[in-house]
C-alpha cells in the first residue's frame, strides 16, 4: 500500500510540472508579437529624419520638423502655423518621402 502511495504521489508531481511548463511557455509565446512590434518601432524611431511623415497614436498625420532627443515638433495640416511638440512614443508609424 505505500508503494501505491508514492507512486501516485510521484505522478501527481509531474502534472504539476507538466502543468507549470506548459503555463509559463504560453506566456513566453504571447510576449513574443510584443517584443517584435516594439523592435521594429525602435528601428522606426532610429531613422527618424527631419521632413518624414508619421501618424500619431491618436491617428494625426504630419511632417517632423524638428528632433530632439526624446522629443519632436510635429506640423499638422497645410496652416505652417500648427507646430506642436510631442513625445516620440507617440510615434506610431514612419513614412519617408518620395524622392524623385
């Protein structure tokens, strides 16, 4: 009888670690897209030049005009007047101009 004891007490053990390594492999796999999204925005960021279109994180498009080094001046629109300065992680997306 206590050799079926610590048999079973043995298998359970081993669920529980199959259990374990199954849970924490999903999370590793659900972080992965996150990590990959977040280095391609950072290679964004890097190349970041003066005169390239970006949209914000609120869906504004506009031209960089000045880069500091956290920080951008963004104008908005056709009015040369709406210059407004914004933080890069507002940063979505990155479009270089054409050249012709």
């Amino acid at each position: 009888m206590n050799a079926i004891l610590m048999e079973s007490a043995g298998m359970s053990w081993t669920i529980i670690l199959v259990y374990v390594v199954f849970i924490v492999g999903l999370f590793w796999l659900m972080g992965r897209p996150q990590k990959k999204e977040r280095k391609r925005l950072e290679a964004l960021l890097a190349t970041l030049a003066v005169g390239d279109t970006i949209r914000t994180t609120s869906g504004f498009y506009g031209v960089v005009i000045d880069i500091t080094d956290d920080m951008v001046i963004v104008e908005f629109g056709n009015n040369k007047n709406c210059r407004i300065p914004m933080d890069k992680a507002a940063i979505v997306d990155v479009e270089k101009p054409e050249e012709e």
